[in-house]
C-alpha cells in the first residue's frame, strides 16, 4: 500500500522535473560504461605486458638450446593470441557500450522521461530501476502509524518539498483469515435444523466462502463449531430429548431394526429428518413403557424380550 502511494504521488508530482531525470540517468549510464571500459583496458594492457614479457624471453635464450626455445616460442605465441582475442573483445564492448548510449537512445530516454507516467509504467523499466528513479528524486520516506488504524507517510522530495500522505493499515492476518461474526451466527442458526455437512451445503449455496477463499467442507464446519463452541446439531436434538435410531438402541442394547419397528408402528413418536433422511425420535421411558406393556399382554412380545427390555429402561430412564 505504502509503495502504490509513493508511486501515484511521483506519477503526479513530477511531470517538470523529468527532463532533468533523463539527464541524470544518461549521465549514470555513462559513468558506468566508462568504469567497465576502464576494467577492460586494463586487462587488455596485463595481457600485452604478459606477451611482451614472453617475447624478450624468448629472444634472450641460447639458440643451440632448442627445447628451451620451442618452449618459450609457443608460450609467446599463445600470449600474442590471448592479445588479440583480447582486442578483439575490447573492441566490439566499446561498440556495443557506444551503440547503448548512442544519440537514437538518448532521444528515446528523454521522450521516455518527458513522459513520466510513460518511463514508470514501461513494462521494460524494472523494479530495480524504479528504485533508482526514486533515489534521485526523494531524499526520505518517513512511515508512523496513525489513529483509526491508519498509516501516515511523509515524503521529502530533493530540493526540499515535503508532501504527507495517509495510507489504510493493513488488516493483520490474524484478523484477515478469522471467520466473520456473519458466518458464526449463520452457522449458529443452521445448526438448529442440519448436521455440519448440510451446514456446508446451506452455506455454499448461499455464497459464503470462507476467510481463504474457498467453499465451506463438512470438516471447515466442525472446526468453526469446536473453535468457537457451538453446539453441534446432534447436541441440540439431544437437550429436546430426541434421539436417532441408532442412539436408542445402542442405550436400551437391542438391535436397530427392533427401534427401527418400534418407530414404523408408532411404539416411538419420530419424525423424517428432511435435510439428512434419518428418523429424530422422541422418547419417553414412561410412555415406552406403557406400550411395550401392552403389546406384552396383546401377546406381541416375549417375556423375555419384556423383561429384558423393562430392566434396561428402569436402569437408563434417566439418561433420556
């Protein structure tokens, strides 16, 4: 934020001094082609010394020691076309160096910097050199943070000039990517009628998404509802005194398909889940009771299934 700022502010503030930056940067365009013809004139003057050294050892040894002589004459021979290749080099840098700077490209740089909105948005101009711009045309940028979580930015331009700019905060990212009171509160109500995954279903179809960015999961649920501790769908029935098939079986130890009949011939009042397809089942031991007494004495039921299930109700009344 702080770096978009500075930059609309030089995008506006210096249309009349970009004339003058063209000219500042060609001039650091020189100095430091100059620096890098000097570095290889001076390797190319080692190389002509070195060569020049091989020659006068070659004319100084004995002509009747030809070992010597040979050795010396290819050394000198390589040092002359380490010369050359050198030169070669040299030259065609300088060329190149020249061509980079020629009067073609000095016009485009002022055009360029004559349109200064133009110079800094060029695809071609670099991070690196955006850098460069604004070191010679700021002297110093001041951040201090601010009431009502803002930022305040001042910048001191050369010459002097000084212009304040006040930038938003930043949102932490602890607070970025923590779920909105909105969506806590929408689960908190959905919970009421859906398990986690048709929580999600709801949430999805109603375009919540979650602090990331993506579509909300049976598992993204479950965490929101444990983090902030929300009562989970099953927890809701169970407060009202209802429970699934499953859990009534599991307390009175017979099987599901024993509560599933008991729920088809209405031994239990139960109700179909709409969202998740399963039976919420509102039991009452006294009542359950009473009719399981009664199919025992129509002659419905054994009397060691009765006993066996009158002992497990007096033992978990309670429970439910």
């Amino acid at each position: 934020m702080i770096d978009a700022a500075v930059s609309d502010l030089l995008l506006q503030s210096f249309t009349p001094l970009a004339v003058d930056l063209s000219f500042q940067i060609q001039d650091e365009l020189r100095q430091r082609y100059e620096a890098l013809d000097r570095i290889r004139r001076q390797h190319l003057q080692r190389l002509e010394y070195e060569a020049n050294m091989a020659r006068r050892r070659y004319m100084q040894v004995d002509p009747e020691n030809r070992l010597v002589a040979d050795t010396l004459e290819a050394e000198w021979n390589n040092k002359l076309r380490a010369v050359k290749d050198a030169h070669e080099e040299y030259e065609k840098q300088r060329q190149s160096d020249s061509h980079v700077i020629g009067e073609k490209e000095k016009k485009e740089i002022i055009a360029l910097a004559t349109d200064f909105p133009g110079l800094w948005n060029n695809l071609k101009t670099s991070h690196q050199d955006k850098k460069r711009i604004v070191r010679y045309l700021i002297d110093d940028v001041t951040v201090t943070k601010a009431a009502n979580r803002s930022i305040l930015v001042q910048v001191r331009f050369k010459g002097g000039a000084r212009k304040t700019l006040g930038v938003p905060a930043p949102i932490p990212a602890t607070e970025l990517f923590t779920t909105s009171k909105e969506i806590i509160n929408r689960i908190d109500t959905l919970l009421n009628s859906y398990h986690d995954s048709g929580v999600a279903d709801v949430l999805n179809a109603e375009g919540y998404r979650t602090p990331h960015g993506n579509v909300f999961r049976n598992a993204t649920v479950g965490y929101i509802r444990r983090t902030y501790g929300l009562r989970s769908f099953y927890d809701r029935f169970h407060e009202q005194k209802k429970y699934a098939i499953k859990e009534i079986a599991e307390k009175l130890g017979v099987s599901y398909n024993t509560v599933y009949l008991w729920v088809k011939n209405k031994t239990i009042n139960a109700y179909l889940h709409t969202g998740r397809r399963f039976y919420i089942c509102e039991l009452n031991p006294e009542n359950l009771k009473e009719r399981l007494t009664s199919e025992y004495r129509a002659g419905k039921t054994s009397k060691h299934f009765y006993s066996k299930i009158m002992n497990r109700l007096n033992e978990v009344q309670y429970e439910f």
